[in-house]
C-alpha cells in the first residue's frame, strides 16, 4: 500500500512505568499489595464509563498531523531505539528467528476497568493521582501460544497502550520473558487518526516479519505481513490463537513470509473442519 510519507508522522509520549500490584477476582497477588475482598467493585468514576481502550489505548486526535515534526521514515531516520538482537535470535537449527509482532489488546488479553469475576490479573493504574484498576483475562491458549512459538520466533509487543498499563501485565503474562522486546505507545506512528504500528522502523528484514494485530488499521502500512486476528473479549472456547499458533509453527521456515501469510484464513478453516471432525 501506497502511504503518502508526507502523511506519516510519529507521536511521542513520554508516560513513565508505575509499580506493579496486582489482586483480586481470581488475579495474582504481587507482594505489598491487598485488595479489599469484601467491596471487590471499585467505586463509580468517569473511568467506568469509558473503555481500557479509550483510555489506555487511547483515541487521538484525527487532525493532528504532526507532533514530531519530522517526515517519516523517508529520511533514513530510525524512530524507535533499535531492537537489538539477542543471543536467542536463532533457532536450534542455527537458522535465524523469523521476527512476531504481537498487538497485545484483544490479541492477547482482553482487559477492562469493570470489575471481572476470574480476571487473570488485576493492574493498578494511576491516572491523574487517582489508582484505577484494570481487569485482565488472558485469551485461551496465549500462554501454549507464546512458549510454543519462541524457539522459532523473535517475539516482540507492539502496542499502542500506555507502558504503565501494558509493561506490569506484561510481567505477569509472560514470567518466563519469552516475549524480547516491549513496545507501547510512543512507539507508534500518528496516521489518520489512529496509532499505526510501523514494521519498517523496527530495524528487522520485512521479508521475515509479521505481525499479528485485531485491529487493520495497526496494520495500514504493512497489509501483507499481517495475520488479521478477531478481537478477543470473553469467549472462552476462543481458538484462534491455538489455530494460528499451528499455522505459524508451518511457517517458521519459509524465506519470505509476505508471500504465505495471506494463507492463514484458508489453514485455519481448514483447522476448524479437522478440529470439528475430531470430535465427531
Ligand atoms: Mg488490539
């Protein structure tokens, strides 16, 4: 796709880490931290009313056009620090890891500011001096997803959360630090009113990158190297990321992922029909 590189800008937010605690409803107690189990809902505030997503995902500004200053990526210039490559940056077989970008809301994890019986985790976020608490359920089968994957992939999150909200769950999503390099927000390019998630900047061969995202237009410029998953919100008996997890262990080989992995639809209908004979 054709993106004017004139229209391509980058936004920078320079939000700080805040501590991680987390409790309650089902989540994962971190040390020096108690919820209050007997009035487990939080009390009303505006930010009931408004989503994770509008919140800590945020919306932008459709007209704001430029807050770097700076045209993008023509220039040559990197935006983001460099990923640098790790010592796991190669497969057992010497070959070298095929780069996954992870989107991590409604990908990975679905979370809200309501209260949620069996929340994996509770994040506690500080807004304006003000603790809310985030709700988090993890989509079935990430944790299977993310240790299957790592030995072929460089796992990667991209997302256009905020790093006090997304990088604490994140510790508790992946203990074992399978996931190499965190992302968020300020990491993103502005474009067209939403928060695009550049491949090109991110120092990797696009030839051996792809990104897995719910939402299009994360992917805007770089359609063809993007497995464009349904939003994950409760469903328990949700598949896809046991299905595209097959479908990426077929592919962790191939030279060019741009040509295969518009083929993902087609294996994982194809996932289903073999899964809904196997319980015939
Ligand atoms: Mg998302």
């Amino acid at each position: 796709m054709n993106v004017s590189k004139d229209a391509r800008k980058k936004y920078m937010n320079t939000n700080q880490s805040s501590t991680v605690m987390v409790n309650g409803m089902g989540g994962h107690l971190a040390p020096g931290f108690t919820l209050n189990t007997s009035s487990p809902l939080p009390p009303p505030h505006s930010l009931m009313l408004s989503s994770v997503s509008e919140t800590l995902v945020g919306t932008i500004d459709p007209f704001r056009r430029d807050v770097c200053g700076g045209t993008f990526p023509s220039n040559g210039m990197n935006l983001l620090p460099l990923l640098s490559k790790s010592k796991s940056s190669t497969m057992e077989s010497g070959k070298e890891k095929l780069c996954l970008v992870l989107d991590l809301d409604e990908t990975l994890v679905h979370s809200s500011f309501r209260a949620v019986e069996g929340a994996d985790f509770v994040i506690p976020v500080r807004i304006e001096d003000v603790v809310h608490y985030v709700y988090v359920m993890k989509r079935p089968w990430v944790d299977e997803f993310l240790e299957a994957l790592a030995p072929y992939y460089e796992l990667v999150v991209y997302t256009a959360s905020l790093n006090k909200y997304a990088d604490p769950l994140l510790d508790l999503l992946d203990p074992k630090n399978l996931i190499e390099h965190r992302l968020f927000r300020e990491s993103c390019v502005q474009w067209g009113g939403n928060y695009v998630k550049d491949l090109s900047i991110l120092n990797r061969d696009l030839r051996k990158t792809l990104i897995i995202d719910n939402s299009p237009s994360s992917y805007i410029f770089n359609p063809e190297a993007a497995i464009g998953c349904t939003s994950f919100i409760d469903d328990p008996s949700d598949l896809e990321l046991k299905q595209i997890c097959s479908f990426l262990l077929a592919l962790k080989d191939v030279d060019d992922v741009r040509c295969r992995v518009g083929g993902w639809k087609e294996f994982m209908e194809g996932e289903e029909v073999r899964e809904a004979n196997a319980v015939l």
